[in-house]
C-alpha cells in the first residue's frame, strides 16, 4: 500500500565489525516521511520488528505437516521443535522498546543516519526516500 506520507526503509542491524557491509539484520520498515526524534525511531524499530517476530512464530519451521491447532497446542505448551524453548506467550513492544532505550543510554549501540552517529535520543532525523540508517551494536573489547 503506497502512501505519500510513508516510506520502506531497509535498516541494517550490524555488529561492529571490519567490513562495514556484513549485516546481522536487515528489516523494511515503514517510516513516516517527517521529522522524528532517535527516540521514535527506536520504538517504531522495535515495534514492527516485534509485530514480525510474533507473526513468525505463527509460522514455525518444523510445524508444516502439523495442522493449526496442534501447532496451538504446542505454543500453548511452551515447546518448540528439536528441544528449543519456546518463550511463552507474545513479545511485548513497550516492554522489549524501554529495554531497547536503556541499551541505547548505555551505549550498547549507536545509531547511523545517512552516515551519521546519533547519540543523542532527542536528536531529530528528517525521513525521506533516499535515507540510510543503520543499528550497531557495541560490544566492549575485553
């Protein structure tokens, strides 16, 4: 659904690593096309990645020759295939987005606009077609 206020936008989610383009991650999202704070962006990040994961785990990849309820029941249950856990219940935006500010206040990552590092949550980033942004996640070197 095309719309003149909105954009995809591609966002790589990397590692810092040598090679600028390995990605860990990379997600469309749809952007609004206005100004909007470092703040905003993390939320509507976190939000659609969440609406994605919950929308997969729908959808498993051991679950094709089960029927829709029994793959309920499964989830319901808590299991997943080949032994893995499977977290209870749906991930929660608000929760998973004031986990993502805190990391983002203790430098866990940094945030790339248009080749830019933005350190600052209230700092305000104007989207349009031609914007590139990029999520780093930091690790201190031991």
């Amino acid at each position: 659904m095309a719309s003149n206020n909105f954009v995809e936008i591609m966002i790589n989610t990397d590692y810092l690593v040598d090679e600028p383009d390995t990605h860990l991650q990379s997600l469309s999202i749809r952007l609004p096309k206005k100004a909007v704070t470092i703040l905003q962006l993390i939320k509507l990040k976190i939000a659609q990645e969440i609406h994605a994961f919950n929308d997969r785990r729908l959808r498993s990849y051991g679950a094709d020759y089960l029927s829709t309820e029994e793959y309920q029941d499964i989830l319901k249950e808590g299991r997943e295939f080949f032994g893995d856990t499977l977290i209870k219940g749906k991930s929660k935006p608000e929760k998973e987005a004031k986990e993502a500010l805190r990391a983002y206040a203790n430098a866990r990552f940094h945030i790339e606009f248009n080749g830019k590092i933005h350190t600052i949550k209230n700092s305000t980033i104007v989207i349009n077609e031609q914007s590139k942004i990029r999520f780093v996640r930091l690790f201190p070197y031991t």
